[in-house]
C-alpha cells in the first residue's frame, strides 16, 4: 500500500503550517484513492496546543520546539510562543497550555519572560477555569530559589481557576530525562478527556522514575557525545601585575562539522583536578581502586569516578544531610540545614567544598554511598568570543581562571583551571555548541548596536566586532569595557584600539575602576553619555549587555532606565514601559551569569 504523503519537519514551514498541509494531503490522497462511504473516517482536526516558553539561555525555548514535534505526532496543532509575545495568546479562547520556563536570578523570570508574569499578577488577567495546563520548570539545585519562576506560574494559573492536567516537573541541570518523562505525561494526559484528568500535585525531578530512556542514535557532536576538540592558544591577557588571571583560548573544530554564530555559548565538558580526587579519596580512607557506578549507571572505579563523572566542590544538598546525620562540623551543620536558617547555612558554605564537609566525620561513607550523595559533572557553558567567518574551523573563548585560599586550602575553578592548567595538545577539550537563540545581532548590518561588557563580558563583544566587519555591516558600534586598571587589564587592548583607529568601533568608553580614588564602572560611563546614548535608542539600536548577573547586570537595567528618564524625559512609569517594549522588540538582549 502506498504511504500516504506528508510534509517533513525540515520543510520551510512553522508547525501549525505542515499540521495543515499535512490534513491537506491526506484529504487530497484519500479522494485520488476513490475511498468508498464504509472506509474510516478522516482524522478529527488537530487540537490547538499554545506552548510558552520563558528562556534566558536557550535550554528552555530548545526543550519548547522538541514539545511542539512531539506535539504533532499526537494529534496536536501546537504553537510556539515567545513569552514576550504572551499577548500574541487569548487565554480567554485556549483550552490547552503548555509553559516551559527557566529560573533567572534569586528566583526571578528570564528576561523575556518579564511582561508575562507582569500580566499574570495584574488585575486585568481573566478567571481561566476553562483552561488546561502544565508546567515544566527548569533549575539548578545549587540555588536556593530552584526553579522557583516554573513554580511561581503553576501557583498564579491554578489561583485563576486553570486545571493542571499534569503534575508540574522541577529539573535540575541534568533535565533530559525528567523533562521526556513530563513530555509523555503531558500528552497522554491531554489526549484523555478532561473528566478523566486527575487532581495533579508537583513533582521534583528526583521522584521521576528513572526508567532507562530508549538511546537516540547521536545526531553530530551534543552535550552528550562531545567532539575531542585540540587547544591550539592558551594565553594570559593580563598584564603583570595584575590581580587577575583571564586568559585567551583558540580551540581547534577542524573536522568536527561543528558550527555556531555569534552570540552562542562553547560548553566544555571538565574533568576535576587530581590533587582534589586524592585528597578525598584520603579523607575518607579509599584507595580508589573500588567498583562504582557513574552517574549513566556504568561500572567504573571510584577514583575515575570522581575524576571525570561527579562533581567533587559544590556540596549537594544530600551530602550535607547525610554529613549532619553523622555529625560534620561538630553539630554545627545539622543546626543550619533548618529551613529558617538558609541564609545562614548560605553564609558557611561560601569558600567551602566537599572535602570541607566530609573532612574529620566520625562515621565514613562506603564508596557508593560516598558517590550516590554527589551531583554529576556539568558541562560548563562560555560565551564565544570569536566570529567563525573570521575563525573559520576555530571558536575562542575569554576565561577567568578562579583560584583562591580559603579555610587552609588552595582552591580552584573546576573548569576555568581544567583550560588553562590541564589541557594541551595530547589532552582533547570535550565541547559542544549551545545555541543561544536570544543574544543575536541584528539581521540588518545598518542597524547600530550598543555593547556593554566589563571584564570577561567582553568576549561576545569581541565575536560580533569581528563578525560585523567582516560582513561589512554599515551600522554603528559602541562598546561599553571596563576591569580593575587600565595598564594591567584592558583585554584585547590592540584590537579594541585598532578598530578604533580604523573606526569600525564607533566609540569606545573605557571604566577603570581602580584607576581612581573613587570607583568608575560602565554604568558610570553610561549614564555620563545619557544624551547621546539616549540618541542612539531613538535611532533603533539595540543595546546589550554580558557579564554578572548579580550586580553589573542589574546596575546597567538600572542606568538604562534612568537614561531613558533624565535624556528620553519619561517618567518613571514610562521609561520601564520603554524599556520593556525594548525586551519584547529583542532589542535589548542579555547574556549574563
């Protein structure tokens, strides 16, 4: 019998377009076959599905386009929605929605996520009894506030009446498996009828059942299969003297068929520092040669275990239970796991890792105990400082290598000192591509763009420069750059200067903070050049912005808001719609950590 024809994914067409073109067919197939009366009846029309996703990196907006195939294969017309697109969306008029979301912050929504949850809390928002809905929250358990933006809309939709079809999943960093676990839920509850629903209570991503996951056959180099990349520059771009240590990498891709734009992120994939893998296999009396499992239920022994599978600083939340339990810390530990004191326990795990924790215990672990109470390594994610038309078969990253004392020991940065320690040419870089889908340049090379990076932060600065002018793009370019002193740590200096000179970089302003007796920071410099800055905005460039999320990150926000209101004269109220309306435009872009 002759298949009845569709349109494939890779079609240029969105989803709710191929659905239809797929009935299309279908219809078009039955009728040329001559289907008499008594044959089956076509397929009901596919269900509307509205899919949000809030994403800062990418993981979420990634993980919301795989729901959305899998949507079609079960009979669903989905819909993709950018959540600040979310007024793109009736939710008077759907009856089932999806939200994928990220945690930004202390809890906080991603950027893009912002005007969403504004409307979710206003009194505007309607009573959603009618509604379906499902979360899938995404999180790092190494945060007090896990996850907790995917709680906060489960919590708000079921306040306005919205039936959670599904429990909501809180995934850790390691999110593949609970999130198809949620997948496949969610599906087989929405194709039930609603009546057959059942009330749904959340569930963290460790109640999952680990049930093995049927192998996909590897599509390229991924976060699980990761191309043995060659390091091919490790160089120092401080000066001496500094109190820093950033340093310059060039990796090899040739071969790989990897490729990327600018604005995505290089995930390395570490292994742990060998004196620390000793020092804790002395601590707790193995010699490391004891059979355990890795985390993907491999037998392996302990000591390449701890080497290259678990994360052996950043102490889990187990391990600190389990610790307590056998009096770590001389009792102190148990006092501050109470849920009251978490800014307390907070404060003594700053500077402390797990050698910390376990060191001195009355009672020890057995080796898989020891290694069920640790986290497995994650990759890490840096964001790409070169552009490929300009490094063709290479990709470069920027890095601080951390490093520090603290409670009578040399500590280090897992990855930062796993680059510039440990590899060399006979020690492959395991890396992969993440796509960051919302730290991209404008698709119009007229178009200006504002850039504003301090420290490390300058490195996608440095991709898009040279990704500008080799394209030829005729907008203009102004960066914002500034660290500790300007004779020990202006990265790139030459670069920077000879685009200036040549004048591909449009303007540069420079904020050394201790250059001076009073401290200068890019904010400074910003609000210092509010009129013209101002000028550039109303002009439609886009203004972005990499580096620390805590502080640098919030003092810029709060800088461009006050441009907006002493250059722009808006108030208050209006400049924050400003701004906003900048987000949802996509042209004010972040990318910070």
């Amino acid at each position: 019998m002759n298949p009845i024809p569709f349109i494939p994914d890779n079609a240029p067409f969105t989803p709710e377009q191929r659905a239809w073109l797929n009935g299309y067919l279908a219809g078009l197939y039955s009728d040329a076959r001559g289907m008499a009366a008594s044959s089956p009846a076509p397929a009901a029309p596919a269900k509307p599905l509205a899919i949000l996703f809030g994403s800062q990196t990418g993981t979420a907006e990634g993980l919301a386009k795989k729901t959305a195939k899998e949507a079609e294969k079960h009979g669903f017309q989905p819909r993709l929605v950018d959540m600040a697109k979310y007024e793109t969306v009736d939710l008077t008029k759907e009856e089932n929605v999806l939200v994928i979301t990220s945690t930004y912050g202390d809890g906080e929504p991603p950027d893009n996520a912002q005007a969403f949850w504004n409307y979710l809390q206003s009194e505007s928002v309607p009573p959603l009894a009618h509604l379906n809905y499902s979360v899938l929250a995404l999180g790092d358990t190494n945060y007090s506030a896990f996850c907790q933006f995917g709680k906060n809309c489960d919590e708000r939709l079921a306040g306005l009446g919205a039936k959670c079809v599904h429990p909501r999943i809180d995934c850790d960093v390691d999110y593949e498996t609970p999130a198809k676990s949620w997948t496949d839920g969610v599906f087989a509850a929405l194709s039930s009828t609603p009546e057959a629903a059942s009330p749904a209570s959340p569930v963290p991503a460790s109640e999952v059942s680990a049930a093995p996951v049927a192998a996909e056959t590897p599509q390229g180099w991924s976060r699980k299969n990761p191309f043995p990349a060659r390091l091919l520059t490790n160089r120092l771009l401080n000066s001496e003297g500094s109190g820093k240590e950033v340093r310059h990498y060039e990796i090899s891709l040739a071969g790989s068929g990897l490729s990327y734009e600018v604005g995505d992120a290089l995930g390395v994939i570490p292994a742990n520092c060998n004196e620390l893998v000793n020092d804790i296999l002395k601590a707790l009396d193995f010699d490391g040669e004891e059979a355990v499992k890795t985390p993907d239920g491999e037998e392996t022994s302990l000591r390449l275990a701890l080497g290259h599978h678990y994360d052996i600083t950043r102490p889990s939340t187990d391990l600190l239970k389990a610790a307590a339990e056998r009096g770590a810390a001389g009792g102190e530990l148990a006092a501050l796991l109470d849920a009251a004191r978490k800014d307390d326990l907070k404060k003594w795990l700053w500077g402390r890792e797990v050698i910390d924790v376990i060191g001195g215990l009355p009672v020890h672990f057995t080796p898989a105990e020891f290694i069920g109470l640790l986290k497995k390594l994650q990759p890490r994610l840096y964001s790409i400082s070169s552009s490929p038309n300009a490094h063709p078969e290479e990709v470069h990253l920027t890095v601080a290598a951390v490093r520090y004392d603290g409670y009578g020991r040399a500590r280090k940065g897992v990855c930062s000192t796993f680059l510039a320690d440990r590899c060399n040419d006979s020690t492959p870089v395991p890396v992969f591509v993440q796509t960051s889908h919302g730290f991209r340049l404008p698709a119009n090379g007229d178009v200006p763009v504002i850039m504003c990076g301090p420290g490390t932060g300058i490195a996608p600065f440095r991709a898009f420069l040279e990704e500008r002018l080799v394209s030829g793009a005729k907008g203009g370019n102004w960066l914002f750059f500034g660290d500790q002193r300007r004779e020990t740590d202006f990265l790139y200096r030459e670069q920077l200067e000879a685009w200036v000179a040549d004048g591909h970089l449009t303007r540069l302003d420079l904020a050394f903070s201790r250059d001076q007796a009073e401290k200068i920071y890019v904010q400074s410099r910003m609000l210092e050049s509010a009129t013209e800055l101002w000028s550039w905005l109303e002009s439609g460039a886009h203004f972005y912005v990499c580096g620390d999320a805590s502080r640098m990150a919030k003092d810029v926000d709060a800088a461009l808001h006050q441009v907006a209101e002493t250059a722009g004269g808006l108030s208050k109220e209006a400049a924050t719609e400003y701004i906003q309306k900048l987000k949802s435009e996509k042209r004010y872009q972040r990318d910070v950590y």
